[in-house]
C-alpha cells in the first residue's frame, strides 16, 4: 500500500493508498473532535490540511452520534471525503485507565464506519516501573493477534499497529519484532504524549532511532500525538512519515500561539510574527478583544497553518536533501531540543541513516556547524577513501585543502581537509567535494586520526611521500617524510588516472582493471575542461553526469562489470515474470526485486539480472537495497533507455 518517491536519508516523500485517496507522507493529521468540531474539515483543508484523524472510541460512547455514523458512515458524519483515520480510545485509556469497549466491539466499529485506517485497542500507559510497561506491552500483543484473527479481511480498512515500550528501549525493540510478524499497515509509536509534555524529546528520539531500527521499511511510521511543530523535522529525519496532532486546538484554547521556534502566550505579543490569513488580517490587540470562542478559534487555525506549514518545508527539504539542516536549525531554537544534536547527528545514528541515503542532492550540502560534519554523505565519503583509495604513482605529495598543488604525472596529490579528511585531487568533483559550503573548521582530534589512518593504511604503496611546508597538521603516522621543494611540472595528470580514481570510488577497489588501459581514451569538454566521456578502441564505454561527477555506464560497460564480476556484486536479481518487461526497457518494480547486492544504495548504476544471472538490463537504483527487498510497490530501479 506504500511507495516512495523520494528520499532524504531515512525521511521520505511516499505515497499511502487508502479507499478514499492517497496520503501523501510526511503527512499531519489535525485531530477532530467528532462529537464537537471546533473548525469544520473544509475550513482546515483552506489551512493547508488533507487528511484527518478521529476518535473511534468518543464517537462510539456518543449514542446519538454512533447511530447517525453507523447510518451514514464516518465521511458524511465527519463532512469529509478524503482519507480519515480514527483512534481505538487507547489515549482516553492511557488518561483515565479503562474505556467501555473492548477490542473486539471497537475493531467491528471503525469497519462499519468506514474508516481509512484505524487502530484496535491498544495497551498504552502513562507511567510506572519496566515491568508495568512490559506486562501493557504482552497485553498489547495478545490484542493485536485478537485483531488478526478477528478482523474482516474483505473490509479495505488499513490497519495501525502500535509500538508500546514507552522508554524501555528493549520493549520498543520487542514490540516491533513482534508487530512486524503481524498483518498491518501503518505502525504508530505510542505512549510519546507524558514523555512530550515533560519536555522529555531525548527519550522520544530514542524510542524512534529504535523502532526504525526493526521495524520494516515498507510501512509508514505514525507518532500519535506529537504535537508541536518543532519537532516535526527531526522526527521526520528520524523516519517518522505521519503526525497527528491536537496541539493546534489545545493550547490556542489556552490563548497559546504556536510558532516553529516555540510558543508564545498571546498576552506577551506585541506583533504576530507571521503572515498567514489570520495574522495578516487581526491585530494583535483585536484578537485579545475578542471573545473567547472566537478567539480560540482563530488561534487554532493560525496554529494548523504554522504546524501545516512546517510539513511544507519539510517535504521540499527532503525533495532538496536537505532537511539535516532544518533539524539543525530547529533544535537550536530551543534548550529543550539542544540535548538531542549529539544523538541525532552522531556517527552510529548516521552510520545507520548512510545506508538509505541518495547518492547525491539537489543542492550543495551547507555545514552551518561542526556537527554537521558527522552527517551520512561525509561519512560514506571518508569510508570510500579509507576503503578505495587508488594509487597510481610512487610519490605522494601532501597539502592543505586550500593550497594549489600543480598536478602532474610525476606524483600523486592529496589534500587534507578538516571535514573531509582526505581529498584525492583525482576526485575533486565527486559529489559532496565541490557541491558544500561551509564555516571555518578546525581539525578536529577525530579527524586527524582519521587522516592518520588512511596514511599508515597507504603508506607503504609510495615510495617517497612529500608534505608541503605550510601543512601545520601533526601527521604521527609519517615519522619521516621530505618537505615539499617547489615540485616542478604543470603537466596535468594523464586523464585515465581520474577515470580509474572515479571508477574505483564509485564502483569498489581495483574496478578500474576492468578496463583495458592502454586502449582508454578520456575526452574533455573543450569549453569547460570537464570530463565527459570515455572509450576504448570499440566504443563509448561511459559518461560523466556533471551535476555529481558520477560515471553513467554504457551497456558495454555494464556488460564488463557483469562478466568481471560474481553475483550479488552491483546486481539487482529480478524475478523471471518481470524479464520480458525489463528487456523492453521497462523499469524494474520493487515487487519483482529477488535479491539484491545489500551495498547498493540509492542513486548508485546497477545491473539487473535474472535468478541465473543472465545480463537483463542495466540502470539507476532508486531505492537502497534493503527497501527494494521490503517494498512491494514503486520502482527499484530505473533502467536506462
Ligand atoms: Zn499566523
């Protein structure tokens, strides 16, 4: 029921098909009171909103309104024809500690209904020991299998299936492994709302970095009740794909005003910072004369329209590649949030993130702070050069990322940068190396031993090794080495040695032997001097793309890195139904994805084979590897035409 259109890290732009229209994701639900709508849908889709979340439970109490539901169904009740989803009444048990219904009644309700998707009655709870949150847990489980079993499979309601745990990260860890077994389509992470109200984000992050880490990609991720909109984006970072949220209604009934950066107490406003219908047309002092269901009101629409807004901002961050520096941004706008930087930017957390992030962005990356150094591109990057390094010379001269080396055939060069680490001068346009800007940075001690380690890795393939004398860095690695003399030569390097760079950086080490070198010829744009092709004797055998730097494979290369290269190595092996579709250069549906190389990440040139390895076709993967096993509609790869 899910598919991904575009991604940035583990934040995803998907789309979620429900019997009354897609959601597309990141997606806020404002929650709606069914018994007392405050602000009719119509009214909050001019906000900005598409789909709602509703009370299941409130309405079923409410015998009046359950009958008018039951007759009419929940859209026309609602007034609402989009995609509506409703809570079991799980909250209202968390709050109060118990609800007259039971799983089985409230289950049978939202079918009847017609809800989109809804949820069975969950065990939350608000508080207490780790064995009161595991014995709710067991209690949530052996409902979900009564949902299971009971449910009317010919109904087509989706189904949320809760992740309960609260900040025992072990029951997190538990709960997914047991509701991924289980038949649902949407996971919502529970019990976040005491945990929120405290201010306690540090534990709320942490319940999603774990849930993400179990549950299975191909279902949308929900928080029940998150809230405000300072912390959409990094929940969004995180992986989380819907919201809901009464927050927009509950404090403007407190006369708060929500912005991204906090709330403020209408009292303590002079000026509405912002521009929206509402603020643009009342002034502050007008609003506070108003009376108090008026202006509860129209608080609580500019409250929807911000909380909408941020949504907004968050997908085109997401389209750009961006939204770690909307997080950034977020989290020092407020102490709260400060707490959670190192966790959410640290290398484990974006050691995991590396693994769904595209290959490249849309825009230059924007390191407005160190932290950002530990972001999943540069650390794929430092790991590719730590691993794929290509040596083609007997003398390596070392200088500053700022210095101007000449390069020539008769030494190698790289430069030493304190965000990169280590910068082959062969790859200088390799996507994020030309495409960041940043603040000035010191080398930090993590970098310097990271520098330290490529070079005692890489020492010994150079017979001499050369540092330019204005490098202030302590190189402990280099007990010896000459200091830079004026080196002589304007030559440039012989081409085929950044092709063979390019090629073992993108593709793995030693890729370049693949190729006969003799034979190689690379062409430059006149113009520009950039690379833009290669061949041998026989043909065009690949192209730079200049956006990234990215080599864009022939068929005949593809073919070379098929024959060079045993299985699962670059491939995506596809169900034999799909063959005939993928020879006619349709592009492969993630449904057809058999097996996969689990190295491929989104972005990468790909073959595809079928289940014998016969070449099929080749292309770009617009998934990483393990969301192709998991995805079971939208494209894996697309082939080139
Ligand atoms: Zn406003």
């Amino acid at each position: 029921m899910f598919s991904i259109r575009k991604k940035d890290g583990l934040a995803r732009i998907g789309e979620l098909i429900t019997n009354n229209g897609k959601i597309l994701t990141p997606i806020l639900l404002p929650v709606i009171n069914p018994n007392k709508q405050m602000i009719h849908p119509n009214e909050m889709v001019k906000c900005g909103a598409e789909a709602f979340i509703t009370n299941a439970y409130l309405l079923f109490k409410n015998s009046l309104n359950k009958e008018k539901a039951l007759k009419e169904g929940l859209h026309k009740f609602i007034d609402f024809s989009g995609p509506l989803m409703t809570d079991s009444g799980a909250f209202q048990l968390m709050e109060y500690g118990e609800v007259s219904v039971t799983n089985q009644q409230i289950i049978r309700f939202q079918e009847k209904i017609g809800s989109d998707i809804g949820v069975f009655l969950d065990c939350p709870i608000k508080e207490g020991s780790y064995d009161d949150f595991n014995l709710a847990l067991d209690e949530t489980i052996r409902r979900a299998d009564e949902h299971n079993k009971i449910r009317d499979p010919n109904n087509p309601i989706l189904w949320a299936g809760p992740i309960q745990g609260g900040r025992f990260l072990d029951l997190i860890k538990k709960s997914c492994v047991e509701m991924k077994k289980k038949e649902f389509n949407v996971h919502p992470i529970g019990s976040v709302v005491p945990l929120m109200e405290n201010y306690d984000y540090l534990n709320v992050v942490k319940m999603i970095i774990t849930a993400k880490h179990y549950l299975p990609l191909n279902r949308p991720v929900h928080l029940f009740g998150a809230g405000h909109p300072m912390f959409f984006a990094i929940s969004s970072y995180l992986g989380v794909d819907m919201f809901d949220s009464a927050a927009y209604v509950l404090y403007a009934k407190k006369d708060r005003y929500i912005t991204v950066f906090g709330t403020n107490y209408l009292e303590n406003l002079q000026y509405f910072p912002c521009i929206c219908e509402i603020c643009n047309s009342h002034s502050v002092q007008e609003i506070k004369r108003l009376d108090k269901e008026t202006r509860t009101e129209l608080i609580a629409k500019h409250n929807l329209i911000v909380s909408l807004g941020e949504i907004r901002r968050i997908k085109q961050a997401i389209i750009e590649g961006r939204l770690g520096e909307l997080v950034l941004s977020r989290i020092m706008n407020h102490p709260s949030l400060g707490k959670l930087k190192n966790i959410i930017f640290n290398s484990s957390n974006s050691d995991f993130i590396e693994i769904f992030e595209p290959k490249s962005k849309l825009r230059s990356l924007l390191i407005t702070d160190p932290i950002l150094a530990e972001q999943p591109l540069i650390l794929r990057y430092k790991q590719r050069i730590m691993d794929r390094f290509y040596c083609w010379n007997s003398k390596l001269v070392i200088g500053h990322e700022f210095q101007k080396l000449p390069s020539t055939q008769s030494y190698q060069v790289i430069k030493v940068s304190p965000l990169f680490g280590v910068i082959p001068a062969e790859l200088i346009g390799v996507f994020p190396l030309v495409q960041h800007e940043r603040i000035p940075m010191l080398f930090s001690r993590e970098i310097k031993e990271y520098i330290n380690k490529f070079l005692e890795i890489y020492k010994p393939k150079f017979k001499q090794i050369v540092v330019h004398p204005s490098l202030d860095l302590e190189l402990k690695s280099l007990e010896k080495f000459e200091k830079f003399e004026g080196l002589r030569g304007v030559e440039k390097a012989e081409r085929h040695h950044t092709l063979f760079a390019m090629i073992d950086y993108q593709f793995g080490k030693g890729v370049h032997k693949i190729l006969n070198h003799k034979d190689i010829n690379v062409e430059r744009s006149r113009r520009t001097g950039i690379l833009r092709r290669f061949s041998d004797d026989i043909g065009l055998l690949g192209t730079f793309r200049a956006s990234d730097f990215t080599i864009v494979p022939t068929l005949r290369l593809a073919n070379l890195l098929h024959e060079n290269f045993p299985p699962p190595k670059f491939r995506v092996i596809a169900d034999n139904e799909s063959i005939p579709y993928v020879l006619k250069n349709k592009d492969l549906l993630a449904k057809f994805v058999k097996n996969v190389d689990f190295e491929i990440r989104c972005g990468d040139e790909v073959l595809i084979t079928d289940e014998n390895d016969r070449f099929i076709n080749f292309g770009k993967a617009v998934l990483a590897a393990p969301e192709m096993i998991a995805f079971d509609r939208g494209v894996a790869v697309q082939v080139r035409h």
